[in-house]
C-alpha cells in the first residue's frame, strides 16, 4: 500500500531541510479506512499519544536520535531527540538543562512526518535510513496520526522513575576523584539527570554510564554529599547517593 504523498520527501534531503508538504484534510479523512484495511494485527490507536509513540521510535529511531544524537543525530547546530515528547523544567527540574538546545518529537512533529513518509511506493521513505528495515505499516501509520495532533497523554500504565547509582566510587578524595555513576530506566526508556557533589554539578544528559576524573584540589576538607535528580519525561526522582570525605594529604 502507497504511503500518503508527500511531495520533496524520500528524495534525499537532509533530514534538517524544512517540510514543503502537509497532510491533506483528504488524506486523514481516508486515514481510519486505510488504517482498518491494512492495519493487519497491531491495533492503531484512533488519537495516539506519546505512550503509543515511543516505544516505536525508541526501537527504530534512537540508535541515531535518542541519547547520542548529539553526534549521531544531529544537523548543524540542531540536535534532534526524539526519546522525549519534551523536557521541561517542571517535570524534570535541574536535570532539564543537560538537554539545553535539543530540538524534542512534540517540536519537530511535521519534520518525523515527513521523514517516515514516500512519494510512491517505489521510493523508500528518508528514515529509518537504509539498511536499517522501514517501519512496518502499523508502525508508521500510529505516528502518522500522531504527528497530526502531538499529545503527550498520560504515563504507560506501572511507569516507574529512572535510577541512578554510584559504582565502584571511592568514599574519599585527595586532589582527585573519579566519578563513576550509571543511570537506568527499569521501563527502559530514555532518561536524563544531574548529579550534584556539593557545589559542582555534572551533566547525566542519556542514560548508561558516566565516568570522569574530577580536580578535588581546590575543595575545602570535609564531607561532601553527593545527590542526584534523574527523569524520564514523565515523571523525576531525587536520589540522596552518599558522601565524599575530602582529606587533603
């Protein structure tokens, strides 16, 4: 079955060019009985969310668009992300600012659109890009209808917060300490945080794990505490990891 027309789109551009083309009234008018004809046995929401959205984008587009994006999935000085509707202070409080300049799914919903969009059946789609497999029907007929009306909705039912842990981190610092921390969603979406030893903050701007050598030098002796706000756009959590006892030799 022929994807919606979408004049300029599978022709090679790059991904950051803007969208020439919209989806017509028509074109969604026709939407729900293309949707039940080819739909085969994946149920295609009516009004998705991002809870319906996600775990699609999550397999077949953050290899390149999700927590290394800003190497792998990037234009310019845009950083595409779609591992997230939107981070929002509000939601994510600190921890928002280690995504500072990203461009999120909600924000660029007409560009996935068109991305995951052909001119004719002989003519791959841009994204995924090849070899990766096209999206199959269902897949790209949810977020279609999506990209339409973005919403974020409610959290996937049992959603839990992100953690964070400290590993192998020693408890005490000369001039030097080696921070060693891993994050994790247990519903394995993406997730972001910032970690805070006393004064000093350090970016956790994607989920897995973080090492760095931090200059202890100029820290006055004593114990400094080490704590740690994570989200997964849904919802934060605020970890209390412990202490550092600085004692310079």
């Amino acid at each position: 079955m022929m994807r919606p027309m979408k004049p300029g789109i599978g022709t090679g551009r790059s991904i950051g060019l803007p969208p020439r083309a919209r989806v017509t009234a028509a074109g969604l008018a026709v939407l729900p009985l293309l949707l039940a004809a080819c739909g085969g046995s994946h149920t295609v929401a009516e009004h998705p969310t991002w809870a319906d959205v996600e775990p699609i984008l999550r397999a077949d587009c953050l290899q390149c668009h999700g927590g290394s994006a800003r190497t792998t999935g990037n234009v310019g000085d845009v950083v595409y992300r779609f591992d997230f509707f939107d981070v929002t202070p509000e939601i994510c409080g600190e921890s928002a600012a280690t995504v500072d300049g990203s461009a999120f799914a909600a924000a660029r919903a007409q560009l996935i659109a068109n991305s995951i969009s052909s001119d004719s059946a002989s003519i791959r789609p841009r994204m995924p890009p090849a070899p990766s497999p096209a999206l199959a029907d269902w897949e790209w007929k949810t977020i279609l209808r999506w990209t339409q009306a973005p919403a974020k909705g409610a959290a996937p039912p049992g959603n839990r917060p992100p953690t964070v842990r400290l590993v192998n981190s020693a408890p005490s610092a000369d001039k030097r300490w080696t921070l060693s921390a891993v994050v994790e969603d247990p519903d394995g979406e993406s997730a972001i945080g910032m970690l805070t030893i006393g004064d000093f903050k350090f970016n956790l701007d994607r989920p897995g794990a973080f090492v760095s050598e931090i200059d202890t030098s100029q820290w006055p002796a004593g114990d400094v505490s080490v704590q740690a706000i994570v989200c997964d756009g849904w919802t934060s959590a605020t970890y209390t990891l412990g202490s550092i006892a600085v004692a310079h030799r």
